[in-house]
C-alpha cells in the first residue's frame, strides 16, 4: 500500500515540493555526527565495560584509530581472555 501511495504521489504534478535539495554529504555527515553524539552518551551512561573505557574514554578519539583488531588486541582492551595481568 506504501509503494501504491508513493507511486500516484510522485506522478501528481500539482504537489509542491515540500523539501529542500540537500546533498547527500551533507545529511551522511549529520547523522555521522549524530550517531556519535548518541554512542558516547550511551558509552558514558554504561556500568559496563570499565576495562576498555580506560583505553578509550571517547567514542570520537577511538574511530580516528585504525586499528587491527584481532583477538589478542580485543583480550587485552576488555580485561578478558587468558592474559596474565
């Protein structure tokens, strides 16, 4: 029914454009910037995960990392694995 009400929609000349033409970037950069925004307000409400929050206290600094995850890196950073301390 969706796809039905779009079609006779997008075929109706008389509707007004009801938005802006915003380029892509632009909307992929926002809600980038958004989703990061809600990581880290999750990332700071969480109990969980004291070890690895030590490392990376910021969801904005960890993604400017490249970092090659393998298992020893992950058992190091989240306390976890057969790792004496």
């Amino acid at each position: 029914m969706a796809n039905q009400k779009a079609k006779v929609a997008a075929r109706n000349k008389f509707i007004e454009e009801c938005y802006i033409r915003i380029p892509k970037s632009v909307v992929m950069s926002e809600q980038k910037e958004h989703s990061v925004k809600w990581w880290q307000r999750e990332w700071s409400e969480t109990t969980k995960g004291a070890i690895t929050k030590e490392f990376f206290p910021k969801i904005e600094d960890r993604l400017k990392f490249r970092i090659n995850v393998t298992s020893y890196f992950t058992s190091i950073v989240t306390g976890h694995g057969n790792i004496k301390a």
